[in-house]
C-alpha cells in the first residue's frame, strides 16, 4: 500500500516530457553494463577495448583542438591584417582632409591679407 502512495507521488510530481528521456538514458547504461558484464570475451579484453576506444577518443579530440587552434590563428592573422589596413586608409584620409584644408587655409589667407600699394 505504501510503494502505491510512494509511486503516484512520483508520477504526479514528474508529469513532464523529460522522464521518458530519463528513463530511456537509464535504460541503455543499464544496458551497456549488462552487456559488458555478460559478453563473452576476458575482462582483459574488455579492458583493453575501451582503453583502446578511450585512445581514439582522446587523440581524435586532440586532433579537433589542434584544428581549432589553428583556424583561431588564422582568423587572428586575417583580423590583423584588416586593422592595419582600416589604420592606414584612415591616417590617407586624415593626412588628405589636413592637407586640403591646409590648402584653404593657405588660399583663404592671401585674400585677407591688404592689398599694399607700391
């Protein structure tokens, strides 16, 4: 009477979509060990498999780091080269809006200079 009231306080609680996910990962690790557990090879060969597997899992994601890495190096070297670009067309138009300004000033300041009579 007690697992009854025990488990319909457990199914009115968790009446969300998430409990098949739960119990369907359960399920396959409970899977996985039995299956492990009831093969028909040594434990050393077990072993052996998944040190093997735990290997190529470690190498292939050092392999994807790696990738990573250089892919970020090269984003960085292409970033660089569009900063020192933006810079250098920034510093011609600066350098050209000076000068022409300058160049009005120096025409504009003829003008107001007085006309000397010799």
């Amino acid at each position: 009477m007690k697992l009854n009231k025990l488990l319909s306080k457990c199914t009115r609680q968790h009446t969300d979509s998430s409990m098949p996910i739960v119990a369907l990962l359960a399920g396959l690790a409970v899977g996985a060990v039995v299956g492990v557990l009831f093969a028909p090879e040594k434990g050393a060969d077990v072993r052996g498999k998944i040190s093997d597997k735990a290997g190529d899992l470690a190498s292939s994601v050092k392999d994807k780091i790696q990738s990573v890495k250089e892919k970020l190096t090269a984003e960085s070297e292409k970033a660089v080269e569009v900063k020192d670009q933006v810079v250098d067309d920034v510093r011609k138009k600066t350098k050209a809006t000076a000068d022409h300004l300058s160049g009005e000033t120096d025409a504009t300041a003829g003008k107001n200079e007085p006309i000397q009579n010799s």
